[in-house]
C-alpha cells in the first residue's frame, strides 16, 4: 500500500482503459472501483476516499469531452486533475512577516519529525540568506533542548535555550522570550520547537495554543510523519482544532511511506503541504509541489506532462490532417519540418520521444538524436525549391550540391536528410494505415 503500489493499481487500471476505443458508463465504474481500492490501500481516509471517487466518476461521465485526448488520457487527467485539487493545488511557500521577526511554531506529535525539521528549515533559510533562530520550547522531554541543540549545531544555527539547571521552565515564556531575543539579536527569522506527546492530548494542545497566543507566528506549520497512515486523519483535526495551523510538513517521506496521509490531511484540514521532509540529513527537505505529488501517485508523470505539451502544442484538426497526408503519401519535406517545429515547440524531441509508450524500438534513434539537428535540417529544407520540397526524386546530384553549398552543409548532410525522411514517410505511412498511434497526433497513450 504504498505510493508504488497504488500507482501500479492505476497503471494497471489505465493499462486496460487504453485498448477501449470508448469510454462506457461500465468503463468509468471499473476505473473508479480501482482507483478506490488502491487509495483505501494507501490509508487514505475513507470520506476522502468517497469524495475523490465521486468527482472522478461524475467528470468521467460528463460530457466534458476533450477533443485532443483520448478516454484513457482523459480520465489520466482527470485523476491528476483531482488529486492536485485536494494535495492544495498549486504550490504553497512559506510566508514572511513585513515586519522581522518572522515567526513559524512548529507543532506535531512526539517523534513526527519537528527537531528534524527545525534544523533542516533553518538550514534552508540560511542559505537562502536568512539569520534564523531556534528556540528550544519543548520542555517537556529531558532531553529535547539538548537534541535541538545538537540539530542547530549541524545546521550552523542560532539557538535560544533555556539555562540547563534552571529546572523546568514555561515553555509560553521561553518562547516569548526567544522572540524578544531574536528581535534584539537581528535575527530576522524564529522557528519555536514546541513539545510533541505520543497521542494527542489537551495539555499538548493547550500548552501550544498558548504559545500560538503569546507570540502570534506567522505560520503554524504541522509535522506529521507520512506513514501514520488511517491516525494521519484524526491527528491532523485534533491538531487543526487545538492549535490551528496554516500548513503542514510531511515527514520521513523516503520511507515506505503511505501516500494515503498527504491526500487525507490536505482534505480534511484544507490546509496546504509546505514541505515534504525526505530522509534524515539537513538537507533532505523540499518544497511540496501537489503536481509532482500527484504524477507520484499515478505513477505517469511523463505521459501527463505529454498530455499538457500536446494539448498546447497541436490542435486535433491538424493532427488528423497530417495523419491524412501519411496515409496517402502526400506527405512532403515542407510538412516534416513544420511537424519537426511543432515537435521542437513541445520541449524536448528526444525525451517527449522517450515518453511515449511502444516507442523502445527507437531507442538508439533517439538516442543519436540532437535537437540542433532541427536547426540544420531547417537549413537544408529552406535551402531547396518548393518543387523539390515536394518531390525529392528531383533532387539530382548537381541540385544537392547546390543545395549544401545553400545551407552550408555537406552534400552528405543533404543526402542523410533525404534519406531519413524517406524512411520516416514510410514508416508513418505504416503506421498511420495500421491505425496504431502517429507520433505528433498522438492517437493513443
Ligand atoms: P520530534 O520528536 O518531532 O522532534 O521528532 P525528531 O525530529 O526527533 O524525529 C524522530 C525520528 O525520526 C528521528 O530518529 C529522526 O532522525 C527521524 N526523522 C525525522 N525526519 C525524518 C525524515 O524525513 N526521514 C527519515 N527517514 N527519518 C526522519
């Protein structure tokens, strides 16, 4: 039940969507029975379940039909659609006072990964320019000012902790203090390690309520470790309730963690994933990006992005047309580099290539292919006359010369040209008449 795993379910879900021309009522119940199996697997809570199935269900029916997909990337999208939706949509950054300091508490149970994270953020904020400051407000556990003070010593980082010796001290007062403290010292930025328990209790929550209160953070950010799985629903309200916060960390992200608890807190809470902590060195830290979240879940991050750059970059008409030309061998140099331009405007030739499915026995071609190679091939093609753009068998062996000396190529680089694009109007020519996907139009996943 893990990210793999339930990307393997959808996969395997997509994977018998693609053979189906059409997608039937059946079709759609068949797909939305998977996808809820493999997150119900992933620990995603159950109401988030039945939520995400329902809207995918009711898209998929609908008559939102886009022209330049087939059923099967379009339910893709759609599944990406709503899994971004709930992961927070677009990417969150942390915020920053007008007035310094700038203050971000952390909250989150015992062992969720605060210290970690609170020497990993201010790692990250150093580098970013920032004088960061930890203040070590959980009191609690003997040994957590020493444990926040060896993570700040790693991190090259300030810190603001209580006198050892002094007994236990009020953690709402040694963080108002840190904040005076860090106000006076320059340092423009405070992040407060506040106490965590095993389970959620209300003198946790209390206590941290009251340090929210005393010095007004301008982000509450929740630390919740990523394989909690089904507890990650009712940790996070119980937290949500108690303190509030305006974002949350998931941690130990590089384990075998359950995908299920980032799509559950993000729906339940509403609130966004800032971070995603990802091993235990200071700079295992990233910024969480609900995008690249999703793809990870789906598992077809690379046809998702092909799906994007060919909704931009073709229109079906055209695509059709070009099929058209295949079949019927009217297919020119003129259209192999318009299409070659098209396939340029749609980023990289050689990895969109590589993105598509079935596309392995051309490996070595991609391989060997350069992008600058449509720039030379421009070259040559522009260097010709419309006539022979249209029928090579004109070119004769004084007109290639002629056509090199044009382009500043050799003749061999013109004949390379021809020949290639003999090939590729015979193999398209093939392809467009057996029916399997052409390359441009994208005829299926
Ligand atoms: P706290 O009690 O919330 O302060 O949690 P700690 O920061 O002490 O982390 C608890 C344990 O989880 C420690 O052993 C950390 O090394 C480990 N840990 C924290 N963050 C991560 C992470 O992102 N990945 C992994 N693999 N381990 C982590």
């Amino acid at each position: 039940a893990t990210f793999g795993t339930l990307s393997d379910r959808l996969t395997e879900t997509f994977r018998n969507l693609r053979t189906k021309g059409k997608l039937s009522p059946a079709d759609v119940d068949g797909t939305v029975r998977e996808i809820r199996r493999a997150l119900l697997d992933a620990d995603v809570a159950l109401q988030v379940v039945k939520d995400f199935t329902a809207k995918v269900r009711e898209r998929a029916l609908g008559d939102e039909v886009n022209k330049a997909l087939n059923p099967a990337q379009q339910v893709v999208q759609i599944v990406n659609e709503e899994l971004v939706a709930i992961l927070g949509g677009e990417q969150r950054r942390l915020q920053f006072a007008k007035n310094p300091p700038t203050v971000i508490m952390l909250a989150g149970l015992q062992g969720s990964g605060k210290t970690t994270f609170a020497g990993k953020l201010a790692r990250q904020l150093e580098k970013d320019g920032h004088t960061p400051l930890l203040v070590a407000a959980d009191l609690q556990r003997p040994n957590a000012v020493n444990q926040l003070q060896v993570v700040a010593e790693r991190a090259g980082a300030a810190i603001y902790a209580p006198e050892p010796g002094n007994g236990v001290g009020d953690p709402v007062q040694v963080s108002r203090a840190g904040v005076e403290y860090a106000r006076q010292k320059q340092h423009d930025i405070v992040i407060i390690d506040t106490a965590g328990r095993l389970g959620v209790d209300a003198e946790l929550m209390k206590q941290a309520s009251d340090i929210r209160k005393a010095t007004n953070p301008d982000e509450v950010l929740f630390v919740i470790d990523a394989m909690i799985g089904q507890d990650a629903v009712n940790t996070a309200k119980a937290f949500q309730d108690g303190v509030d916060f305006t974002g949350v960390v998931l941690s130990k992200l590089d384990g075998d963690a359950r995908g299920g608890a980032a799509l559950s807190v993000a729906s339940v809470t509403g609130r966004p994933i800032i971070f995603a902590s990802t091993g235990e060195n200071l700079e295992d830290l990233e910024p969480f990006h609900p995008d690249r979240m999703a793809s990870r879940i789906l598992d077809l991050g690379d046809i998702l992005t092909l799906i994007e750059q060919a909704q931009q970059a073709f229109d079906e008409e055209e695509a059709r047309k070009v099929a058209e030309k295949f079949a019927t061998d009217q297919f020119t140099l003129e259209d192999f580099l318009a299409q070659m331009q098209q396939l340029k405007k749609m980023g990289s030739m050689k990895k969109m290539l590589g993105m598509l499915p079935g596309m392995g026995q051309m490996k070595q071609q991609l391989d060997d292919f350069d992008e600058r190679e449509i720039d030379r091939t421009e070259a040559i093609i522009r260097s010709m006359t419309p006539a022979e753009r249209r029928n090579t068998k004109l070119l004769n062996g004084s007109r290639r010369a002629r056509i090199a000396r044009g382009s500043g190529m050799t003749v061999t680089d013109v004949n390379q040209l021809v020949n290639r694009f003999e090939q590729a109007a015979k193999m398209m020519k093939t392809v467009a008449r057996g029916g399997t996907p052409n390359i441009p139009g994208m005829g299926a996943v």
